[in-house]
C-alpha cells in the first residue's frame, strides 16, 4: 500500500512538473512570438536615431530658435502625449517631442532607467539629431523634475524653462491619490521587484495586458487590430520598463517614502539639481482636481490640492529669479491634453523672452 502511495506521489509530481514546462515554454514562446510582432509593425510617428547601438525616436516641426524640446510625464504613453502642442508651437519656432527608452517608439533601454539615463538619452538624442541649443525645456508631471536634471547637467544648453504641472520632491499626497504600487505593503512590493524578470520572460504580463485599452493615433485607425496590436505591444513594453525604473528606484522595492514621486532616485536628482539662475520660468498649475465621492477623501484631495497650487508650484516659481507662476482653471493635471492652449501661449512667451535677449 505504501509502495503504491509513493507511486502515485510520483506520477502526480511528475505530471505537475510537465505541466510546468510546458506553460513555461508556451509563455516563453508567446512572449517572443509578441517581441516579434512589436518590432515588425509599420505604424510610426517620428523617427528613429541612433544614439549608440539602439534607437530613441523623436518627431520634430517647425522652423527657428530657441528650438522647444517637449518632455513628458509618467504612465509610460511617450512623447505622443504632446500631439495637441506641438503643431501649434511649430507655428512660431522649432518644436521636438520624443519617447523615452521603452516608451513609443524608442528601443528598450539597456538597464533600468534613471533620472541620469533619461537625462543623457535626450542630451545624445539631440546632438545626434541634430537640434541647436539652447533650448527652452518644457516638462510635464515628472518630466518637470528630468528638466530639472537636464539644466543642472548642461547648463549651456537651456534658456528657458516651462513646469507644466510639474512634480515636486517635497509632494505629500493623501494615500488614495498615490498609484497601487506605492500603496502596496513592502514585502509584497519586494516579490514584485523579484518576480517582474520572470513574469516579463514567460509574456505573463503580456498576457494580463492582452485587452488593455489603448489609444490609437488617428493616421493608423484605419488599420484596424494591427494598429491595436501594435500600440499595445507598446504599452506592454513600457509598462515593464517603468517598473523597472521603479524597482531600481525603491532599491527593488524596499523604500517607501511618504512623500516625493513615489521614485526616490528622481526625487533626489531634482533636489540636488539647484537652481535655474535668471532663466525665464512660467510654471503652469491645473486649477482643477479628482473629486472621488467619498465625502473624508473629497476633503483631504482638496486640502491636499490648496497646498499644490499655493505653495509647492509657487515654490517652483522661485527656481529662477524671472519665475511666474500661471494657473490653468480649466483642466486637472493633464494640462497638455486638456488645456493645450494654456501650454502653447506660455511657450510663446518664453520663446520670446529667449529671443529678445539673445544679441541681434
């Protein structure tokens, strides 16, 4: 009876254990099946350049200087997300949106992302391009803080700034603003960081991500489901190298700060990027805010936004000695999408700052 028990022990063992390589050689297979498909496609806004042995992609328009390079935030949606700006800031001077490494169009990075990686990707980007400096920066959410970085890093080659709705180190959000993952217990954000190579190598996130909605750029609609595929492969993509980012920020999960981003490394890197000395500065603040229903949680956003808007952008104002602060009434925080105008008319007025102090 006891030889027959451990028989049967072994045959069930040896069954889960084929079954476990046959789901790991299914999923390895889906995930490069999917690489495959993502590297094939031929929907692409920009263009790509090489910036050493892999490619960022950047779009560019317009004609003059100061040329405008706009940086997006986070989410992982690219340079993209500037489509409403960009055409109309090609009407008074050369404008660049581009995608971050992992993001878009842009080849993976080598190793996770950093304020310094993303800040050097766009200083080779641009010199490879090329664009001339130097350029009025405009940065978005967390992109606010790389623009930060960027003119610590290369001081020469900034003019003028505009915050749109930036990050700030010192942000301390109430708990149901903050994204899943920094709400998320540190052990289990520590299993995250240790599991995200294995579940990116076997396409389970690809196949979580399967149904994930995605934005369309009008010229590929009418392509149908491999349009949808293909942005989709690129949300997958950048959903993978923002965690990475992520882990490697929070030293694989294992910090949790109460305040900042939610990334440390970037929240250091803009601390100790200093000042903007007397380049012209407009820092644009959404006037408006999530009201969830929860009458508690309404009140600590809204008690949480009356510090935002008055204080933490208002200090942003006093990075330069010619700051301003403008503040957007009529959209939240996605002010590039929402309020695209509002962006546009300030970079107007920094362009024209720019050039009027420039020698004739």
């Amino acid at each position: 009876m006891r030889t027959s028990s451990k028989s049967w022990m072994r045959r069930v063992l040896k069954g889960l254990a084929l079954a476990f390589l046959i789901l790991a050689v299914v999923g390895s297979s889906y995930e490069q099946i999917g690489r495959w498909q993502d590297r094939q496609h031929k929907f692409r806004i920009g263009r790509p350049v090489d910036i050493g042995g892999r490619s960022l992609n950047i779009d560019c328009a317009g004609e003059g200087q100061p040329a405008v390079i706009l940086e997006a935030g986070g989410g992982g949606y690219g340079g993209y997300g500037w489509r409403k700006v960009q055409p109309e800031v090609a009407k008074f001077t050369e404008v660049c949106w581009y995608d971050h490494a992992g993001e878009g169009w842009s080849d993976p990075p080598p190793t996770a992302r950093s304020s310094e990686t993303i800040v050097h990707d766009l200083h080779e980007l641009l010199r490879r391009t090329p664009v001339a400096s130097p350029y009025v920066l405009v940065g978005h959410s967390i992109g606010g803080s790389y623009v930060r970085v960027f003119t610590a890093r290369y001081p020469s080659e900034v003019a003028g700034v505009v915050l749109v709705d930036s990050s700030h180190p010192d942000q301390q959000e109430p708990a149901i603003m903050r994204s899943p993952i920094n709400r998320t217990p540190l052990l289990a954000r520590k299993l995250l960081c240790f599991a995200v190579p294995v579940l990116e190598r076997f396409g389970i996130i690809r196949f979580a991500m399967r149904n994930e909605p995605v934005f369309v750029p009008p010229a590929f609609a009418s392509e149908g489901n491999p349009a949808i595929r293909a942005m989709r492969g690129q949300r997958v993509e950048a959903f993978e190298t923002d965690i990475a980012q992520g882990c490697a920020g929070t030293e694989n999960g294992s910090i949790r700060s109460d305040r900042g981003s939610g990334d440390p490394e970037i929240d250091r890197a803009a601390r100790s990027a200093g000042k903007l000395g007397d380049r012209p500065l407009l820092v644009l603040t959404a006037g408006q805010y999530w009201k969830p229903d929860d009458p508690s949680a309404a009140q600590e956003i809204a008690k949480f936004h009356e510090i935002w808007a008055h204080q933490l952008q208002v200090d942003l104002t006093r990075l330069s000695t010619r700051g301003k602060q403008i503040l957007v009434e009529n959209s939240g925080h996605g002010i590039p999408d929402q309020a695209p105008d509002a962006v546009v008319s300030a970079v107007r007025e920094i362009v024209m700052q720019v050039r009027n102090r420039q020698p004739q």
